[in-house]
C-alpha cells in the first residue's frame, strides 16, 4: 500500500491568497481581502481580543503555556498584517505592539479617509452633466459606475430615483425627449404604476 499525504486545503489556499500590498488607497478593499486572508490562517480572532494576563507569581504552567501559544499567534497575525503593508508604512506601524491595536490604528487613520471617499463620489454624482458631444449611452454607462460606486461605498439608492436622476442629466438636445420621460414617469404613477 502506498502512503498519500494531504495537505490542508485552507492553509494551501491562504498562502496563495495574500492581499495587495496596502499603501494608503483602498482601505476598505484592503481590509476586506486582509480579514478573509487572515481568517483562512484562523488568525482573525487577534484583532478582537485582549491578551490574557498571568501574574507574576503564577506559578500554573497550563495558563503560561496558554499565555505563551497566545503571543505566538498575535505575533503572527500582526506580522502578516504588518508585511501586507509597503515600505513605508510597514515603517510607521512596525512598532505597534498587538495585531488589535495594529488594526485599530489602520482603521482609525484610513476609515477617516474613506468617509472623504463617500463625499468625492456623491459630489461626482450630483455634479455629473450629459452633454451633446458623447453619445447617450456612453453617458449612461459613465453614471451607472457612478451608481455602482456609491453603492459599493454603502449608499443605497432606489431604481426610481436612479431613473430620474438620469432623466435630469440628459444633455440639453434631448430637452423634448427629457419632458416626454417626466410626462410618462408621472402618468405610470398615477396608474399605480412603479414611477
């Protein structure tokens, strides 16, 4: 009989599914891809927990030893956080002692920039402007990923204010066409129907 030696699935996989080096853009994506890969290294739960504490003269080895398999995993889980990082930010966190307060820092500093993030891609959506040189579709296609953006950044925004957000944006030429569109939006809502 021959032997067969398996490996497991979950860390084989972990390994080849490092996050992107983070250097200061795409927190939130950065950080998403961060706690899956740690998760998969069953290494998530050290950014929540408080280290356990023995006391000086403890003298019970089974809470040393449980202490000890404690800080070796945090030192991982912090590592792997700290080499997911460039150059120069692995230089300003290298210095943070736990992987919860290292993650702490992360999202204290760039969930901060995220939320100027929400304010960039609202300001784009509401500026947003059709104009006659582009074709219509193209345009539509430019707001949509618009849309899309502010959806992803956890913005929900219903289909019928999505309709009449683009109705309103379209270029001038189509004023006819535009008034035609707000007629018939609200006929259909007058007939019960969705608007």
């Amino acid at each position: 009989m021959s032997s067969i030696t398996f490996t497991p699935l979950a860390s084989a996989a972990a390994h080849q599914e490092k996050p992107f080096k983070f250097s200061g853009a795409d927190f939130k994506r950065w950080q998403q891809k961060m706690l899956f890969y740690l998760t998969t290294l069953s290494l998530s739960r050290f950014l929540t927990e408080e280290p356990p504490v023995v006391t000086e003269g403890d003298t019970d080895t089974q809470r040393r030893t449980a202490v000890d398999a404690w800080n070796h995993s945090d030192f991982l889980c912090r590592n792997y956080i700290l080499n997911s990082l460039d150059d120069v930010l692995y230089g300003v966190y290298c210095s943070v002692k736990t992987a919860k307060e290292l993650w702490n820092s992360l999202e204290k500093k760039y969930k901060t920039e995220d939320a100027g993030v929400k304010k960039f891609i609202v300001g784009k959506f509401l500026d947003y402007k059709m104009v006659d040189a582009k074709t219509v579709m193209s345009q539509v296609q430019e707001i949509q990923i618009i849309i899309h953006d502010l959806i992803a950044e956890g913005m929900e925004i219903n289909e019928p204010f999505q309709v009449a957000a683009i109705i309103e944006k379209l270029p001038q030429m189509w004023r006819d066409f535009k008034n035609y569109l707000k007629h018939k939006r609200k006929e259909q809502e007058g007939y019960g129907g969705r608007g």
